[in-house]
C-alpha cells in the first residue's frame, strides 16, 4: 500500500557512507545519487543541470576586485524533516577542505579562494571565501589565480557552468552539522544516525550483506505541505532493497540467482 519494493543488484559495497571520502565506481556513485542530492548533475546528455540548485550565475565585483558564483537554492529536506539549508553546504566544503579529514576530492573545490592554503593548514576554515547569505543563497569567492576566462576584460572571471559541474561530483553534497558533530563515529555506518536529502533514506544496512533504502518522504516536499505535494511526485518506488554478493551467509544471492530474478522479471 505504500508504493513498489524493488530489488537492484550493486558489485561494491560502499567502505562509508560519508560522501567525502567514499572512492566511487559506477555502482557507489549510482547508490549515493539515491541518498544524497548536490547543488547540481551530470544528465544523460553529458550536461550539468540543477539538483538542489534552481540557478547559478556568476558576477565580478569592481569593488572588491573578485569574481562570485552565486547559487539559489530550491527547498527541499532531510529525511528528519528538517530544511537543506547553504549552511549545509558550506559545513560539507569546509569539512573537505580541512587537514583532520582524508578526502581525495579536496583539490577540485581549491578554485575557491584560499582553499588550497586551508587545507595545507596555513589559514582556517574561517578564511575559506565560501557564505551561506541566507538559508537559500549560497556565495562563493573565486581565486583570480583560477581564471578560465582570457582577455584583457578577463578580471579573474571563471566559467561559472565549468564550477557547477566540478560540483555535480558525489563527494560535494551537503551534510548536516549537528548530526555530524554530534555522532561522530557512527552518522556515516549506523542507519538510524544516518539523515540523507536525497530521493531515499538508508532503513537499513547490514555491512556487505544488503543496504535497504525507503523513500525520503521529504524529498523536495516540506514537512508542512505534505497535503500540498503527493508523496510519489518526486519518488515512485517505496523500497529499494541492496543486495550484495561477498557474504557467507546462506541468504546470500549468487550471480546466477540474480541473472535468473532479472529474467524472471523479478530483479
């Protein structure tokens, strides 16, 4: 009554469920666009387009001698109901940049202006020219040293499309700070610290056995408008169930199990 249950096949099983330090093949970055949702997305045409972001735009400021890329936010919520906020952003990029923590997708965020000197711990994440002006509007200050275009007119633009699609990386979606802070050991391996905004929120996961995912009920759908928007608009399926192959138990589905559930029409 509550919608589809389907179950899909993935080889990998993620190492973590934290987006900044997961190395991804085609099946973790195809499982982590289920839970979390980033700023934009490569489409099947080889495009970027917007996930969270309505628009994005770029401006350089005489005053202060510096391009901005600007991004305006669409509302959407974690799975606990609570609203994606730039701030969430921000805490996720800051958190990448920082020397405490091992992500091997710092340097494609080091366009940002002072980035790369943060995460060499010459300056602090407070120097970091990334603001959340309001829950909803996301600033970022470009180094002029990573100017893309040329010219006598340059002024240290770069191509705000080429840094939406950078940030269209799995790596770069938003975390929730105080969940993060707060469980520190467990947010990213345990499913009820876990909260998501993407399409699904992780119910259940046994570690290289099967992950089960339910549908985000906030996903692009506020808590207060819940009359407002259908629950499947923006999801269709109710349960997505994980299995994977490398256990020992006798639950476990071989590669001829699954081929033969796919034939069937039941995979």
């Amino acid at each position: 009554d509550k919608g589809a249950r389907i179950p899909i096949h993935l080889a990998s099983f993620p190492e973590s469920l934290d987006p900044a330090t997961q190395q991804y093949d085609e099946d973790t970055a195809q499982f982590f666009s289920l839970i979390y949702s980033g700023l934009t997305r490569i489409n099947s045409d080889g495009e970027v387009e917007g996930v969270l972001a309505d628009e994005w735009y770029g401006e350089y400021s005489e005053r202060d001698g510096v391009y901005r890329i600007y991004f305006k936010l669409k509302e959407s919520f974690w799975s606990d109901g609570s609203r994606v906020s730039a701030d969430d952003i921000v805490f996720a990029w800051k958190r990448i940049l920082s020397p405490d923590v091992e992500s091997p997708y710092a340097s494609m965020l080091y366009p940002i202006m002072n980035a790369s000197e943060v995460k060499a711990g010459n300056m602090t994440s407070d120097d970091l020219k990334i603001a959340a002006l309001d829950w909803d509007f996301l600033e970022v200050t470009i180094d002029p040293d990573c100017t893309t275009i040329k010219g006598d007119k340059a002024n240290g633009e770069f191509d705000p499309n080429l840094f939406a699609e950078i940030v269209s990386a799995p790596a770069f979606t938003p975390l929730k700070e105080d969940v993060v802070t707060r469980n520190e050991d467990t947010w990213y391996n345990t499913a009820t610290d876990i909260r998501t905004n993407g399409p699904f929120k992780i119910a259940n996961m046994e570690a290289g056995v099967q992950l089960v995912l339910e549908r985000n009920a906030y996903f692009m759908r506020s808590p207060e408008k819940e009359d407002d928007i259908p629950l499947d608009k923006n999801v269709l399926p109710h349960k997505l169930i994980c299995y994977y192959g490398d256990s020992e138990e006798e639950t476990t589905y071989t590669m001829a199990d699954f081929m033969s559930n796919y034939n069937n029409g039941d995979l």
